[in-house]
C-alpha cells in the first residue's frame, strides 16, 4: 500500500479502539519492510493523546502527571476542568490507563470529584513494597482563589488542604480521598499545593522505599508587615516523607527564607545513582537570576544541602512555569519544560549527566505552545513526556511522547 525504503518512516494512524469506546491517535514507527512492528506495540508507538479539551464533558484538561505501575500500566493524570481553563471553580481529578505503553488509552476515569469545589495538583507515586499507587492531591472551595488564600480572606474549609488515596488494582479504581492536612501543613501556611507531577520513592541506601512528595506553600507575612502575602516573596518549597507505603506523611525539608531572591514554588525531584536527591523548582518571580532553581538532599529529603535553591543557568531558556524532572535509573537526569523565555512553547527536554550540576539540550519536541509537563521512565532506556500543547494555545490538549535513545 506504502512504499517503504530501508529509511524508517512514520505513519500516523487513527486508531478507533471499538471496545474501550474511545479513538485516540498514534504515530507508529513501522520497520523498514513497512509491517507493522507487532501486536506489542510498545516499541512502536511514538506519540499520543490521552487528553483533549472539550472531551467527555470537561472543557479543559491541565496539570499532566503519570506513573507506571509494577503490571506494566502507564497511569495518566490530570485535572479536569469543567467550567473552563481557570484554576478556580468545579475541578476534578482524572485518569485514564494504558496497557500497551501509552499507544492506546482506556476510558477516563474521576478519581477525585470536585463536587463544585477545586481537587487537583495529582502527585502520584507507587510504593514499591506493596505495589499500591499512592496518590495526594490538594483541594480548595470552589469560589476562592490562590491570591485570596494567600492573603489569608479564606476559611480553614474552604483553604488548600492536602488529601491522599490508594488504588491497589494498578489505577483501576482508587479509594476516597483521606485528608492528612494536619500533618502537612503548618499553622502559619495559607497557600499549599502537592507536586504537581509524579513524586517518587527511594530505591537506595537505608532509607529505600521512602515516598517522598514534592510540594510548595506560602506563609504569612511576619507582625506588622505591611504586606499582603500575595507578594511572590511568600512562596517556599517543601518535601513530604511517608516510610509506610502512604499510612503516615510528615513535613520534610522547608525551605523558609522568604527574602524575595528565590521563590521556590511548583516543584519535582528525582533521585540520583549516589542517593541523592535532586529538586528542581520554578523560580515565581524571584530576583535572582533566571526561572529555574534546584538543589539537593543527603538524607532522603529530610534537608536541603548548603544554601538551599540555586539558580540553574543551563535552563535559563525555560519561562515562569512548572517542570520535570526523572532519574533514569544509574543513567541521565532528564528535565522538561517550554524553551522561550518569554512565553509558554517549544516543549523541550535537556539531560544531565553530572546529577543537574549541568544541562544540555536534548530533544525538541514541539515549536507549538505548551506549558506544564511531565517525565515517566518507560521501558529499559525509554522515557515517556505527557505534556500541555495545542496549535493557537498551549492548553487545547495534554499529549504523550516517547523519547527513546538515551
């Protein structure tokens, strides 16, 4: 039907998956003969498209996080917007699984309802004692805002809190959403947020199988400020530690300077083949240089080493906005996000042989708009990007890649 030289060649296919009452797309690498690679089409399927705005009665689909479960399962999350793009109002939390590494995707599923107030931020991870996926999110009142609660205008009720949930049938089904604010937020916290993007558990040293969730807040100004606490300045990051598969979470790390230099905000970590941890934030606005800062734990996120946050200049490319990180096991640190420094596009992913010390580019993905992303390690050498893209914006869908070769 096709001709095909020995040059691999792409072939974008539609692929109408009848039983699971869904259509998504793939781009397929077929082998130079031109068959198809096999009925396992997890080294053929380069890209997808598990959410798209508009769909399955949500207007937009935001905030992308993904973990992949010990059968093989690609979980995907997002927040499901009802009303429109907005971080405010009705906003659920979604997934949908892949079985076939991210090719095709089952039917999406709420795993958190809003009921007309806001559930979000997914940060899931898989405790690899019990092979459950343990998932926290955050929730505020419907009708309030980040910069209200900053300021402090909000009730307790209707302020973020920090829930948690489980699913031990790989993402199936998961179990209501269980609050452990108390134990994660303290008293002088207004703004709080989980991840968002996959957290992670230890694999090395004593402390293995630790799950450590990375998070952010901030706190009120100090007596007699004239300050709001809307001021940029406010904000911090933070680690959770749970050392029982999720039963239990406690504040770890705090970073607590507040002078306005470094803003550490949205955050992701990874853990490096020394046992280190490596955090990367996004900078809100602070007046050091650039818009990414990182930094490191010795003890398993407990504490920061050294000053703390420090501007990453290899990633000065990168615009106010969350990203990722992921350590692919005893190879590279990969970090995505947008490439224009003055406006959310150019998906890009660099790579970091020396644990974020330094960065080079790596891959390009798209020149499109995009925002937020996510990094997944896939298959031996494979790592997977869900991320936030569209023609005319940057939230018309959350779109899936592979990126293969490292």
């Amino acid at each position: 039907m096709f001709p095909f030289s020995r040059a691999r060649r792409v072939l974008v296919v539609t692929a109408a998956v009848a039983a699971l009452g869904a259509i998504t797309t793939v781009v397929v690498a077929m082998t130079d003969s031109g068959a198809d690679p096999g009925t396992d089409s997890r080294a053929a399927c380069a890209s997808s498209v598990p959410f798209t705005a508009g769909t399955d009665g949500y207007d937009t689909y935001r905030i992308p996080a993904a973990v992949t479960t010990p059968d093989g399962t690609l979980l995907a999350f997002a927040e499901g917007r009802l009303g429109g793009a907005g971080d405010t109002g009705h906003i659920d939390v979604v997934a949908r699984r892949s079985t076939d590494g991210g090719c095709t995707w089952e039917p999406l599923t709420v795993v958190a309802a809003g009921g007309g107030d806001t559930r979000g931020n997914p940060a899931p991870v898989v405790d690899p004692a019990s092979g459950r996926v343990v998932l926290l999110t955050s929730f505020n009142g419907g009708e309030v805002t980040e910069a209200a609660i900053m300021r402090g205008e909000v009730t307790a009720r209707e302020s973020r809190r920090v829930f948690v949930q489980t699913s031990d049938d790989d993402g199936r089904t998961f179990t209501g959403p269980r609050e452990i604010t108390a134990d994660v937020k303290l008293p002088d916290w207004r703004w709080y947020a989980t991840g968002p993007g996959h957290a992670i558990a230890l694999t090395r040293g004593a402390r293995a199988g630790r799950l450590v969730v990375p998070a952010n807040h901030s706190v009120a100004p100090p007596p007699g400020s004239p300050d709001t606490g809307e001021e940029p300045r406010y904000y911090g990051a933070h680690a959770l530690l749970s050392d029982d598969g999720g039963e239990t979470w406690r504040i770890g790390y705090v970073d607590g300077t507040y002078e306005g230099l470094v803003n550490a905000n949205e955050s992701s970590v990874a853990e490096l083949p020394d046992g280190r941890l490596y955090f990367s934030s996004r900078d809100q606005n602070g007046t050091g240089p650039g818009n990414r800062v990182g930094a490191y734990s010795a003890d398993g996120g407990e504490s920061l080493e050294g000053d703390g946050y420090a501007a990453q200049r290899d990633l000065d490319a990168v615009p106010v906005v969350q990203g990722s990180v992921v350590g692919m096991g005893d190879g590279p640190l990969l970090f995505s996000g947008p490439s224009n420094p003055d406006a959310r596009k150019a998906l890009t992913v660099w790579r970091s042989d020396d644990g974020g010390r330094t960065f080079d580019r790596l891959r390009s993905l798209s020149a499109d708009p995009a925002a937020y992303s996510d990094l997944v390690e896939l298959d031996d050498g494979t790592a997977g990007v869900f991320f936030e893209t569209g023609a005319e914006g940057p939230y018309e869908r959350i779109e899936f890649r592979r990126i293969e070769g490292l």
